[in-house]
C-alpha cells in the first residue's frame, strides 16, 4: 500500500484542489492550493509535493508538501477553483467572489479580482443588502458560475467588473404540496417544476412559450409506498425512478420576474414591465 504524507497545518480545510497541468503535459501533480474555514483567520494556501521519498539532512522527506505562499481570506472558504495555471477563485460564506493571483518568481498571492456583494438577501425581513453565503464556483476560461443561498446564479467574466448575468429571485415550494416548486427570475422566467408522479421519457431541453413543458432526469424516487409519505421526493436517491417536469408559466419571455406567490390553485407573480400575472388554474 503506498504510504500517506500527512502534515498538521493547524487550520480547518474545507476545500483541496489540484492545480491544473498544461494541456499535453507528462508531468504528474505538484501543486495544489486549500481553503480554510471555522478558524479565526482563514487562508488560502498553496502547497508543492516535490519529488517524495528523497531524505534531507535532517532525516525528513523533501517530498513532504511544503508550503510555498498563502493570503488572507475574508470569511470561510466554501468552495475553490483553478481559473487557470496562476489564478485561484474562492467562494466566501460573506458572498464575496475573488480572484487570486500566484507569483511564482516571489512565491506570493494576491487579490486579483473581486466581487463582494455577489450573493446577498435584500426584501422584507432582510437588512439592506444583508450578506449571503456564495456556496459553489465553477470556472471556465474567461466565465465563473457561482451559486449562493440567495437563490442567484451568477456569471462573472474575468475581466468585468460586473456580473454578466444574474438568474432564479425567488423560489417557493406549494404550501400544501410540497412536491411542486415555483420559480422566478431576472431573466424573465417563471417555472413550475413538477416532481409528483412518474412521467415518460422526453426531451430534457426547454421549450419556450406559454404552458410549455420539458422533463428533465434526476435523482427523485416517486416510491409508491409507505416510504413516500415519510419523506420528500426531492429528497429520495432512486435516479431511475421517475424525472421532473418543468412547465414555463408565462406566454413569452419578459423583463424581470421580481416575485411570486403561490395558494391552492392560485399563483400572482410581479415583472420589471410593469404587470401582473394571475392564474388561478395552476393544475389544470
């Protein structure tokens, strides 16, 4: 069995990842950065590898992962990701966005780019622009995705200052029937997903226009037994079991969807062009 390497680092990590080799590269993995978190300070971190099993003079291995350069880091890491070779981006539990710069000549990181208020909750309830944990990145040369517990999708481009574009404002599960979830967005949308039965196979790309429909898989078991009524099946594992339809509620695409609620049969939504939609035949 091939031996483990450890090193106490006296930080809580939340995240580990690899830094990307070149494309075409024969080289194996030596570099890899962390994210902390649950600390009084929280850093992000790069490490080498180096060649293992090569003794020092103290008798150590040269291979243990040594550190190379960290920086401060606002908030708890939630997630982390290799833009590319030299720049790192971290998900904060503040909802802020950043960009680290690695400068291999000094072995130092730097803060390349950043968006603090990327994820945030604002309406009733909420201080002016309270603070939402940012929850997950994905990064795709020159676009990041990020994701937070304010319900947006964010795409960020690396050389904007801000967001591209924003999308899913307000989310609502039906009161009485859980199995049915509402959704609206900045982009125009207004969604019914539809997790209550069993539907056949179908298309998984959205169709456009009013009452129009798709069926997408995923991991949702429709268990027609005792188990259904014990727990949610968006909360069931069976991936084979049953799919989702998604139903888009508004004849065409509009400006932003602001709001919506939901009632027995009845659901009232309010949009950035100034109307009001009303159904009050949600089922039909």
């Amino acid at each position: 069995m091939e031996e483990i390497y450890a090193k106490f680092v006296s930080q809580k990590i939340s995240k580990t990842r690899w830094r990307p080799l070149p494309p075409g590269s024969l080289q194996t993995a030596e570099t890899f950065a962390t994210g902390s978190w649950d600390n009084e300070e929280n850093y992000v971190t790069l490490w080498s590898i180096g060649d293992f099993g090569n003794l020092d003079s103290d008798g150590g291995f040269e291979g243990d992962h040594q550190l190379l350069c960290d920086i401060r880091h606002h908030g708890d890491v939630m997630d982390l990701q290799f833009f590319d070779q030299e720049r790192i981006v971290t998900a904060s539990s503040t909802g802020c966005v950043t960009v680290f710069l690695h400068h291999p000549n000094n072995q130092t990181l730097s803060v390349n780019q950043q968006w603090t208020t990327a994820h945030y909750h604002a309406g009733p309830g909420s201080p002016s622009c309270s603070s939402a944990p940012c929850t997950g990145v994905v990064c795709n040369n020159p676009e990041i995705v990020t994701v937070g517990e304010d319900g947006r999708i964010n795409l960020f481009r690396a050389d904007h200052k801000e967001a591209v574009r924003t999308i899913v404002w307000e989310v609502h599960f039906h009161p009485s029937n859980p199995d049915h979830l509402f959704t609206c967005s900045e982009d125009g949308s207004l969604w019914h997903w539809d997790a209550s039965t069993d539907v056949p196979e179908k298309s998984s790309l959205f169709h456009q226009g009013g009452r129009s429909s798709t069926f997408l898989s995923h991991s949702i078991s429709n268990q027609a037994n005792v188990h259904q009524s014990v727990v949610s099946s968006w909360l069931s594992t069976d991936p084979a079991k049953d799919r989702i339809e998604i139903t888009s509620l508004l004849p065409s695409r509009s400006l932003s969807v602001n709001s919506l609620d939901v009632l027995g049969p009845c659901l009232v939504c309010g949009t950035d062009a100034e109307a009001i939609y009303v159904t009050r035949h949600l089922f039909s």
